[in-house]
C-alpha cells in the first residue's frame, strides 16, 4: 500500500480485507467499521476495488455489532 493509506487502514488491516479493498474504502474516506453506517449497501458495492468476499465480510461484522448501511433512498 501507498504510504498515505498506513495509519489509515489498520481496521480493515486487521480484519482481513485484500489491499484493493482495504485502498477503496480508505479513497471513500470510511476508515472505520462505524464510518460504514454513512453509505449505502450499493454505494459501497460501487466502489473500484471491493469485491464480494471483503463486502460478505464487512456485513459479517457490521451485523454482529449490530449495525447496518444506510438506508437506501
């Protein structure tokens, strides 16, 4: 990874994302799992570089802290 994504990945880091994820949602400026509540499902899928696994991942996570994407409008 590019130097100006370190310090900006270590969640995605270490929930296990690929690089080209952990890269797209750094760009998106969604750093956290928390930070995942300000997109949409489909924006998120939108984004160059997250692929079905790291997105399957992310909603493992999200619902065992009990949170969702937001709604779609």
């Amino acid at each position: 990874m590019k130097p100006e994504y370190e310090g900006h990945d270590d969640e995605w880091r270490t929930i296990g994302l690929a690089a080209p994820a952990r890269r797209a949602l750094v760009e998106a400026k969604l750093y956290r799992v928390s930070d995942l509540r300000r997109v949409t499902a489909r924006e998120l899928a939108s984004l160059h570089g997250m692929g079905k696994s790291a997105i399957a991942r992310l909603r493992v996570i999200m619902y065992a802290r009990k949170m969702a994407f937001r709604d779609e409008k």
